[in-house]
C-alpha cells in the first residue's frame, strides 16, 4: 500500500495529500470478500430510497442517524450536479453516512482502504488499476465535465475486474485519516485508527483541476479532506458483501 517520496510529482494543491501516502508498506489482507464490479449507481441507491431506507433506523450507525435526524425532512441525497443523472451513472453528492447506511441496507459495508487497494492494485501492486503506465483512454478523468455510465472504461479494469476504480467518481471507504497510521506499520487486515475527523477517498475523479488525471488515478492515492458530513459532484461509492 501507499508510495515512496519521489515516485510521483503531485500538483501543487496535492502536495500534502502525496505525503500522506507515504512510505509504501507490506499489507496483509487474511480474509476473502467481494466488491462491487462497479460504483453504486443512480438506480441502485434509488431503491435504498425507494424502500424508506432513510428513515429506517436499523441501516444506520448511531452517529449517521444523529446526522439523519438533523436533516429533518430535507429532500436526500442532496443534488449538487447542474446536469440531471442518468440511473446508470455512478450515485454522487452523497455522505459518508449515506453510502455506509445503503451499504449496510444491502447486506454488505465499506471497503477498507486497504480492501479497496488491493481490489485496484494486486499482489503486483500496479500504479494504476490497468497496469504501471498511465493512459488517459482508460478512465472519465481529465477534460471530463461529469460522471458517466458505470462500466464505460472497461479496458481500464483492474486486476480482478473491478472497474471505474481510477476515474468517474472518488470513492468513500471505511478507514478515518491520520497522517501517522502508515508509519505505525500496521500490517495485517489495517482498519485504520479507531477514531478521526476525516474520512478517506479512494481513487480519481472527473474533471480533475490542472490535468492532474495521471497523479489522482493512482491506486495509492488518498484523499484526506472530508469529513463524513460532506458530499459532492465528485464523490461516490462501491460496496464490500459477506462471503
């Protein structure tokens, strides 16, 4: 997981973020488990929805229900794209808590980071999920002016087939941030530390600022920004299920 200083130049708004991939470290993960193919869709999370997922207790942590309950009758998920989704498209403008209470109406959870990144990466631990050189006909990343159809990249799958995990939307996963956790050297099945203010996002997004699709479509790269409260045009997510 993660990388060395010096094997990527970040732009100049990343620069901290880079640091906090650092240093590369063994991980090992000890137990199988499926993710999702794709990002969770317009569609999928409609039926979360649809079937009163919301306002169903039981799908949500006790902090994400305090969140809930705070929004009082406010339409959700909030919109927060000038352009209306297509149900195809990867659900965004959606919290931390929503994606981990939907997760958890369907059976499953977040991935941990460590989870996601051995989805993108692999025992070889690839660059980006397609292979060590960046190509920029593999992923909805740079130039892009918003999500498209899940699975539209296809020849940008990883490893294990999963796809759109570099580009399209980012990705909320389980792990709180700490700018220290690599360097405890954690190694086997990482959770990330107990407790935090910010929650990590896992692989690039549309429309990146400064053509930065080559640096943020990293399997390494973390972004240390959010806080679970927050949602936005860029951000998405894909589940893990039970064996």
């Amino acid at each position: 997981m993660g990388s060395d200083e010096g094997s990527a130049t970040p732009p100049p708004w990343a620069a901290a973020t880079f640091r906090s991939e650092h240093p590369a470290h063994e991980v090992a993960i000890s137990r199988g488990y499926w993710i999702d193919v794709t990002e969770v869709t317009v569609a999928e999370f409609g039926a979360f929805k649809d079937a009163g997922g919301y306002d169903d207790q039981a799908a949500w942590s006790v902090d994400g229900w305090a969140w809930r309950q705070s929004m009082g009758a406010s339409a959700l998920p909030r919109p927060c794209l000038e352009q209306q989704q297509t149900p195809d498209q990867p659900q965004v403008c959606v919290t931390w808590y929503e994606a981990e209470a939907y997760a958890a109406w369907r059976g499953g959870r977040l991935p941990t980071e460590a989870e996601w990144e051995f989805a993108a990466r692999g025992p070889e631990s690839r660059v980006y999920p397609w292979g060590n050189e960046f190509d920029a006909a593999r992923a909805n990343l740079d130039g892009a002016t918003g999500p498209v159809a899940v699975g539209s990249y296809a020849k940008g799958a990883s490893w294990v087939g999963a796809l759109d995990m570099a580009g399209n939307a980012m990705e909320w996963v389980a792990d709180w941030w700490s700018r220290s956790y690599y360097s405890e050297g954690v190694r086997d099945d990482p959770t990330g530390p107990a407790t935090g203010n910010i929650k990590i996002e896992k692989g690039g997004w549309w429309g990146p600022p400064d053509a930065a699709g080559a640096f943020i479509a990293r399997s390494s790269f973390r972004l240390d920004e959010d806080p679970p409260t927050y949602s936005d045009h860029h951000i998405g997510f894909r589940i893990v299920s039970p064996d």
